[in-house]
C-alpha cells in the first residue's frame, strides 16, 4: 500500500487472502447507507448466501467462518430478528453488480488472465477507482471504474465502467443487484422480488422479517449502442447491454442506484430519489459531492507533517468517522464496526459516549447531538431493561438495537458490564460542558440522569458491617473479571452520573435525595496500603497468569488461547481499566499514583481489545514515556491498515486514534476537565508539525504546534481563554495568539 500525502489508500495488486480486509477498509458511505468496498463482480468460490448459525461467545476471541469475500450494504436502523443472537443490522442486498461478459466468459481476477490490477480509494471525497487489464479470447480490455456514495444526495450511489478493447468485440455489460445474501448466516428477508420498471432500470423490493419495506433501484446508461435484456433469476436480477465495440474506441457504462426504506423519515421512493439526479451529469454529481466532502475535512482534518503513515491513518480513521455518522437522524447511533461489517450486529455500546463523542464534540458539536440525543430518545428501552431485572429507573443495554434494547446474548456481559449506564451520562454531561449547554442537560437530558440515578439507588449494596454503600457483582472495562466488588472505574462513573442528578435536583423526595447523595459521595475508589488503586476487590486474590506457558502466539489475542474458566481466574486485563479512571479524571489522581498503577497493571495486560493501546498512549505520554507512547500510537492507529478490517473497521479504536493525537500528542484536555481550552503539547520525535481545527464551547479556532511554537487562530467573534503549557492567556477575535515552547 503506498501514500499519496496521506489523502489515498492504495491496493497494488488484487490478492485472494486480503480481499475481506481491503472490503471493509474501502468501505463507502453516505451516512444513509453504507457498502463495504466489494468487487463489481463476484469471486469463484465466495458464495454470500451460506446458512449457518453463528452462537453467542467472545466476539474478541471469536473466529469467524472462513470466507474469502463478503459483501455488505447496511442502512442503519435496518435491524432484523435473530433467532439466537437479537436484533440485529440487515445485510441487504448488494447492488454494485458491473461487469463485461465475453464470449460467455465473465470478468473473474481470480482465473481470468488479469494484469495491472489496483485499486484507489481517495479520502478526500470518498471516490473508489479500479483499473485493470484482462486479456480474453485474444482481446485486451482496458477497464476502469469509478464510484462513490453521493455526500451531496445521500441516496444515490454513482458507478462508472469505462471500457476501451484492443481489437473489435461484441460483449455484454451486466449491472446487477443479488439478494442472495445473509447475515451472519440468516435470511432476514419474509419477501424478495425483482422488476425492470423500464428498459434502463432494474428494482428489487423486499420486506424484512420484522416488516421494514426497502426499495433499491438502478438505472443503467450506455454511451454505445446496446440492445438491453432483463434476466431475473430466484434471488438476484441482472439488466445486460449487448454492444459491440471497435478497436480503441471506448465506451462508458453508468449505473445510478437509490435506496429507500418505510423507516425514512421522508417517505418517498427510490424511484423519486433516483428522479433528483436524472438531469445531472457525472462530472457535476461528482463536484456536489467533492464540495459536501470539502466541507467535512474543512472541519476536522488533523495535518501531521512527518511520518507519512501517520498523516494517512489519521486521515483514514476521520474518512470512516465522517462516512459512518448519520445525519440528522437521533434513532440511531454508530455502531461499533462503523456499519462495515457485522461482526457487533450493528449494535451500539459505551464506544458512543467514551470514544466516539469526543470526535464530533471539539469538530462538529451538531453531529455530536445526535449522538446524545439518541441515548435520549431510547430511554423507555433503557427503563424496560431496568424493568426486567426488577429494578427501577433506566439501566442501558450494554449492547443496545435502535430502541434501546439490551440485545447482548452473553450473560456476563448483559447482565454485569454496568458502567455504560454511567457512562451515557458522562456523555450527556461531556457535550453539556462542551457545547455550554447545560440548559439542555438540566431539561431535554435531565429524565435520563434521573431515571438512570434510581437504577443506581436501587443497584447497590449495603453489606454488614461496612459503612460505606457497595456496587458488587460488576464487570468493569477490562472484561476479564466478570463478578467484581467495588470496580473503581464503574463506581467513580457511577459516583459521577449521581452526582448529576443531585446537582439538577432531580430527586422527588428527601429519602431519594438522601440515598442520591450517598452514592455520590460514599461508592468508594479502594487503595492498597500503599496508595496503588485498585481495579477491584478480587483483582489482587487472582492467580498469576504465566503469559509464557499460555500465551503461544502473541500475534492472537490472549482470550483466544486460553479457556474462559482460566481466564476468570486470572490476573490479566482485556484493556485499560484503572487506566481508563486515571485518564478521565486526571486531576484526581498524582502523577506518582498513576506511575503506580501504570507499573504495576500493565505486566497484566493483553490488550486484547483494539480500545486498549490508545488509552495507554495518553496515559503513558502524561508520565512522560514516549517511546511506550509511540508504541501504543502504532498498535492502535495501524489496526485497520495493516488488515484488520476484514470484518468491518474498528470505528472506536479510528476515534481513538484522533484522541491520541488532540488529547495526547496535542496535549488538550476535554471541556469536562478544564474550563478553557487548553494545550499541553508533546510531539513524537518524527513530527515537525501537527495542526488541527478545534470547536471549544462553541467557538471556532485553529491550532498549530511545532517544536519551537504553538499558535491557536480564534476563528471566531469573540476573546478565547486558553491555556498553553500551564500559562493562562486570551486570543482576540479573529486573532492569533503564539507562545514559545519552554525549554
């Protein structure tokens, strides 16, 4: 893969064994839909129809069934109904069918004689382009193709095929849309049927087992002559152009397709979104799209001058931020394989609020909002989840549907892995700070923080003989201790949500308050003797975990080779936990207690989770560890490029990857623990320079660090407070402000 100043992302060669990972690496979308990044035409041996049953487990340890392509088009809220596993994320029917046919022999890079194979994905304006050589029945075709998932028109995807032949042919070009397809091995369709509403057009309409009704519909142009046919088959429809073509002369294949759903928002067919760009020309679609793409990076780009492959994977974990984000649209939110594969069901979980707000809060504080206000209009599935347990209030689903639902199959985690109830409200609480709108948490929100603050009162323990309340039987972040006493990340975000509650006098009575107010202020954080915190009751009662006898193979996670009985035994952590606290709430903690903590749960840490390294390079970049920084920057922001994407990007892990370098490199703290903006710089030794545009309360600014300088450029109308390497200071309106790197 080579580098284009970190704005493109290269497939050389077409290589069997990497298809899946370059599939959810160029995965494109429109924030209404998105596609994995599949070849136009199938692969031999890579059927997509296979029905099997895939069980509730580990999905960190979890291997999933040999494939060598899958396809994927996802229009979130599209959920269906597992038998086994919930609710989960349809996987409908894959409509980027484009492919010249020979002779009867289709295009297949697999057998076919294809050379000069390579493929492009531009970041900037999410264009895929595709070019290759095939030389069949003694004629070479040049054959390039373009696409995109219109910004601009969020239901309309654009495809282009251009073909130029060595020697005059007749060929058949064939655009097809197959719902021979399932997901995680389930046909989630009740109906399937194909059309041709006119001789340009191919439709597929379907109804999926819960009743959502979908529309997808193509339209097919050809520069050339064609005599046009319509093959319809049980599952999957093809509309085929018969053309001949003279030596050297080209000729252009368009393919224009819309999605609808009778879940939209606006009701209308796709049809009539098809009808929206029936009179614009490719070259203008592709400019309204390019100037909506301009406007995103105008907002967010991050500029690292340096290591290239820095620049790119900063830029790669924004593009599928920025593609995976749903406008305007508070049902959903974003889940956790950025709705490029189907690993997570296409569930939402703590990654909303611990990872993925950050991103929109300090870039585009609107995309942000919806992403809270999700968590607010699913509160009723979050008090049915509370209901189920006998509990009052609101308990949210650990992983949550579009309505809230706890959808997790696994017990351990649905019934133990509590803190994502705190963490919602931390998240409430985190866009409040940042968006000065703490009018909006104390109405819009305040039902949430309340109702969740019951639960809590509700939850916790009183054991005999202590004096302090106790939250028993948790599973914090780390996930490798399932029944834990007194987590101290769960209970300082508990403490935290609490607190919330007490703060906007959302108690109904002096008891309420009173059981409130003890939980904020009681739920204790446990110290050993010498001051280490500690993770849990049990953490330290745990065997020792002998990673050198049970630990083979450390390029696999360490939950994959052990059994889960050796694995709740055993002192080894999934991800950062004590870690995590520390780096939320840093002005709580010394940096010797955190040096602490670090030396002594890092030896123990498998880091398991693709969510670990990057927490652990902002902790270690606040004791001053570099190179360990730099280590953990590696193993988190290369995730995906180095392959990991076969079943869908690690969309928490490319939020952290930006949070390593604004709240890490950059040294900015979040609105939740400073009050103005506020920069503590410390560049890796191969960037000369980072920049970045930020968003701090509302107001608009620019910052620049190098290693002589930092500069921030207030974009907006009125005085920004900063403070930059401990000094409190203020950039006019529209103003640059530059302080001097200390010595």
């Amino acid at each position: 893969m080579t580098n284009d100043c970190g704005w493109s992302l290269v497939e050389e060669r077409f290589e069997l064994d990497r298809c899946k990972s370059y599939e959810g690496l160029f995965a494109q979308g429109s924030g209404y839909y998105h596609v994995r990044g599949a070849l136009e035409e199938p692969l031999p041996d890579a059927p997509q129809n296979l029905r099997y049953w895939r069980m509730p487990t580990n999905v960190t340890s979890e291997r999933f069934r040999e494939s060598l392509s899958k396809w994927g088009t996802y229009i979130p809220g599209v959920f269906g109904e597992h038998p086994l596993l919930g609710r989960e994320l349809v996987n409908l029917p894959c409509f980027l069918g484009l492919a010249p046919i020979v002779g009867g022999t289709p295009l297949d890079v697999v057998s076919g004689n294809v050379s000069g194979h390579q493929r492009t994905l531009d970041l900037r304006t999410g264009v895929l382009t595709r070019s290759l050589r095939w030389r069949v029945q003694g004629v070479d075709l040049e054959l390039t193709y373009e696409r995109f998932a219109s910004a601009a028109h969020p239901h309309i995807f654009f495809q282009r095929l251009t073909l130029t032949p060595s020697a005059d042919v007749t060929l058949e070009l064939a655009a097809t849309i197959d719902g021979d397809v399932t997901t995680n091995g389930y046909d989630h369709f009740a109906s399937l049927e194909f059309h041709m509403p006119e001789r340009d057009m191919l439709e597929c309409l379907l109804e999926t087992d819960v009743g959502d009704g979908v529309g997808i519909r193509s339209r097919v142009t050809c520069t050339s002559e064609a005599s046009w046919r319509f093959a319809a088959e049980d599952r999957r429809a093809r509309l085929i152009a018969s053309i001949s073509v003279t030596a050297g002369a080209t000729v252009t294949l368009e393919k224009r397709t819309s999605l609808a759903t009778s879940r939209d928002p606006e009701q209308r067919s796709a049809d009539e979104w098809l009808a929206d760009v029936s009179d614009q020309s490719w070259d203008e679609a592709l400019a309204a799209n390019t100037q909506t793409w301009e406007q995103r990076w105008s907002a967010c780009d991050v500029i690292v001058d340096g290591e290239p492959r820095d620049q790119r994977a900063l830029r790669t974990a924004l593009y599928h931020l920025q593609r995976a984000h749903v406008p305007a649209d508070t049902r959903v939110a974003i889940d956790a394989k950025g709705y490029a594969g189907e690993a997570y069901w296409g569930r939402f979980f703590w990654d909303t609020e611990m990872y993925l707000l950050p991103v929109y809060l300090y870039t585009d504080p609107d995309r942000a909002r919806t992403l809270v206000s999700f968590r607010v209009q699913s509160l009723p599935g979050a008090q049915q989840n509370a209901a189920r347990y006998g509990y009052p209030g609101a308990k949210y689903a650990w992983e949550s549907d579009d309505r809230g639902n706890e959808c997790c199959p696994n017990w351990q985690y649905a019934d133990h892995e509590l803190h994502v109830t705190a963490d919602v409200v931390y998240g409430l609480a985190h866009y409040a700070a940042a968006t000065n709108e703490t009018d909006w948490l104390a109405s819009t929100a305040a039902s949430v923080v309340g109702e969740t603050a019951r639960y809590w009162a509700a939850r916790v323990d009183q054991r005999v003989g202590d004096d302090h309340p106790s939250l028993l039987g948790v599973m914090g972040p780390d996930e490798f201790v399932p029944l834990a006493g007194n987590n101290a990340y769960t209970n300082r975000l508990v403490r935290f949500a609490v607190q919330q509650a007490v703060t906007l006098g959302l108690a109904t009575s002096d008891e309420e308050r009173a059981r409130f107010t003890r939980i904020a202020n009681d739920l204790p954080i446990l110290e050993r003797s010498d001051g280490l915190v500690l993770q849990c009751e049990e953490f330290e009662r745990l065997a020792e975990p002998d990673f050198e006898r049970t630990w083979l193979d450390r390029t696999r996670t360490y939950a994959a080779q052990v059994s889960q009985e050796r694995l709740y035994r055993t002192k080894a952590l999934k991800q950062a936990d004590v870690l995590m606290l520390m780096w939320l709430f840093p002005q709580e903690f010394s940096d010797a207690q955190v040096r602490q903590a670090w030396d002594y749960y890092l030896p123990y840490t498998t880091h398991d989770s693709s969510l670990s390294a990057s927490v652990h390079a902002m902790v270690a970049l606040r004791l001053g560890l570099q190179d360990e920084a730099q280590r953990c920057w590696s193993r988190a922001a290369y995730l995906d490029l180095d392959g990991g994407a076969a079943e869908g990007i690690h969309i928490a892990n490319a939020a952290a990857t930006w949070m390593m370098a604004i709240f890490g490199f950059a040294g900015m703290r979040t609105a939740l623990q400073a009050d103005v903006l506020t920069l503590e710089p410390r560049l890796p030794a191969q960037w000369s320079r980072l920049a970045f545009p930020v968003v701090w309360k509302r107001q608009h600014a620019f910052v620049e660090i190098d290693s002589r300088q930092v500069s921030v450029q207030n974009r907006s109308g009125a005085e920004l407070p900063v403070s930059v390497f401990g000094r409190r200071d203020t950039v006019p309106a529209r103003g640059v402000q530059t302080w001097e790197q200390p010595s």
